[in-house]
C-alpha cells in the first residue's frame, strides 16, 4: 500500500541544522545523535516545555514518533510489506505495524501529531493553503502518525492481528470489542451479551467508567472480555489490566481475586484527553488520510484514495471508488469495516 511514498524525501528527515554560531549548531547535531542512538525521552525531557521554534517541534515530534516504537521508518516499511496476504490495503497495514508498537504508542503518536501540527498549522487540511515542499513532508509525517495511531487502535481491539482481514477466521474479541462500541452508543448488543458493573474510578487520572463485560453469542468457550466505558458512551481504549488505584499493576493476563482488576485505560493521567475507540479511530483516519493527500504528489494519489475507498467499503478500479470520497469517514463505516475484516 502506497509504495511511491518511498519517492519522497521521507528518508531524509532530519533536524534542521539552521543555527546561526558553532554551539547552536553543534547542539542540534548533540540532539541528532540522541535521536540516532534512540534516547528519545532524553529529547523529550531537553525539549518539551521550552519548545518555541520549527526546529524544537520537528524534534518533538520525531522523539515522540521513536518513543511510540513506531519511527517513520518504521511505518513505511510496514507499508510496503509483502509479506502479508491480505486482499485488504488496510488490514495488510494494521496486521505488519502490530509487531512495533507499545502500550503507550497512541498517546505518543497523537503527541507528535501536535508537534508537527505547530509547524503546518491548518495546512494540511485546508487546501487554500499553500504548502512548500518541507511542509509537505511535515504533513506526510502527520498522516503517517494519524494512520499509525489507527492501526494501533485496532490492534487492541483485537485478539489475533495476524489474522486481521481472514474472513474464515472469527476473532471473537473484535466482534466483542464491536459490539462493546454500538453498547456504548445505543445500548444495543446484537450478537453478544453484555453486563455493566458498577462504577469504577481510577485514582490517578481521576476518570470515572462503568466496566462492560463482553460474551459473544457463537463463542463456544464463553469468552468473557472487558471494557470501560466513559460517560460520553463511547468505550475508551485500554491495554491490559491494572488494578483502579495503580496503573503500574498493568499486565497482560486478567487476574480474579483481590485487589479487583479492570480493563486498563492507555491514558493514565487527568490532564491528558480521553481516548476512545470511536474517537481515534474516526478523527486520526479522516485527519490522516487528508495530511496525506496534502503531501501526495498526483503517481500516489490512486493510492491514497484506494487506502479510503476501502476503509469506507467502496470497490476501487485503479483510478475510482464507486463510493463518494469526498465524505469523511463516519463511526458506521468505521465498524462495518471492522466486521467486514473478521
């Protein structure tokens, strides 16, 4: 999916060495080096809160970008992955990007989404304005991080990601984490049972959810799975589990017992914003793909708009979708796409 991305000068991103004297200078090669050897919250910690030039939020966001697992380069190679047979152009992407990510990959994309942001400000998204070719790459790179962020997303949402896509393979933790969606927005659980257990607050982001309890009707194994949703029904995006009152209790199995433990939120801190399913996967799809566009030179264009014809359910011809793309990617077309791939 969208090999000519490769034609651009992604693989020459670097920090601008702009300064004017010698120890300007030699400071930002000091900070290229950090990023060359991976010391990526370093950077943050050097940068972050004095931030006040292109350069520092170029720097920002590529240290975020590292901090998630997820460096560009990163994600055009899970673009070009051959590897996976997938008819889908999106699922071949979730399914490659998996294996790079880690628990706090979509809190850290979305950071350096705002970092590049600040350089571009609306650019990306507002075709009346005129972009230079370095700021075409700051939105490539904004629409690379939105994707991620996705992909990401769906990888919690499901149990196997490798099988992301196969039709013949039901993933009853997708089809849970669904049908824990459309619960979360109108009650409705087709397909599934769900129990709501009482209210939980997590002491130290000082966030309130009701705990969903998930069976899928055609699970033999009566799989229970387990979700948060917020007081804006919707469901928020958890990792794991941890008990309500330390998020450093976080692991991979669910334990029974005492203390109790719950879906772990990703978001751990009251002054970040909740992330939801819905949410990111609606806002970083329809700001991704538009950065993208911005950045398109007309060969990737098809491919660009191949990548949304697919996500919205529309049959691509190589040079048009049979579906309008003209319209931004909706919470229906969100979860018919992910009930088309399982």
């Amino acid at each position: 999916m969208m090999k000519k991305i490769l034609a651009t000068s992604l693989f020459g991103l670097t920090l601008v060495m702009s300064g004017c004297g010698d120890t300007e200078g030699e400071d930002r090669l000091a900070t290229q080096q950090m990023l060359d050897d991976g010391d990526f919250t370093g950077v943050i910690s050097k940068f972050e809160g004095s931030a006040v030039s292109e350069d520092d939020y170029i720097t920002l966001g590529a240290a975020y970008m590292g901090k998630s697992g997820l460096s560009l380069i990163n994600i055009v190679s899970a673009m070009v992955d051959t590897n996976n047979t997938n008819d889908s152009a999106f699922s071949n992407f979730v399914a490659s990007i998996s294996s790079s990510s880690n628990s706090s990959a979509i809190s850290d994309l979305n950071k350096a989404i705002v970092y590049y942001t600040k350089v571009v400000s609306r650019g990306c998204i507002d075709s009346n304005i005129v972009l230079n070719n370095s700021q075409k790459d700051i939105c490539l790179y904004i629409g690379l991080a939105s994707t991620s962020s996705a992909a990401v997303a769906i990888d919690l949402l499901a149990d196997d990601i490798d099988s992301f896509g196969d039709t013949d393979v039901e993933d009853f933790k997708l089809t849970a984490s669904v049908c824990g969606m459309n619960y979360a927005y109108d009650r409705n659980a087709s397909g599934c049972s769900v129990v709501e257990s009482p209210d939980v607050n997590f002491t130290q982001s000082n966030r309130v959810y009701t705990p969903l309890t998930i069976t899928v009707d055609n699970d033999t194994d009566n799989t229970k799975f387990h979700y948060l949703m917020n007081d804006a029904n919707r469901t928020v995006l958890t990792k794991d589990y941890c008990t309500a009152t330390d998020f450093s209790t976080r692991t991979e199995n669910y334990i029974t017992g005492t203390p109790t433990y719950y879906a772990c939120p990703i978001v751990e801190t009251a002054s970040t914003d909740d992330l939801t399913t819905a949410g990111v996967l609606i806002d970083v799809l329809n700001n991704g793909i538009g950065s993208i566009s911005a950045a398109a030179s007309e060969e990737t264009q098809s491919d660009i708009d191949e990548y949304k014809c697919d996500i919205i359910g529309g049959n691509f011809d190589g040079t048009n979708c049979d579906i309008s793309l003209e319209t931004d990617i909706t919470e229906q077309n969100i979860v018919d796409y992910l009930n088309n791939q399982n």
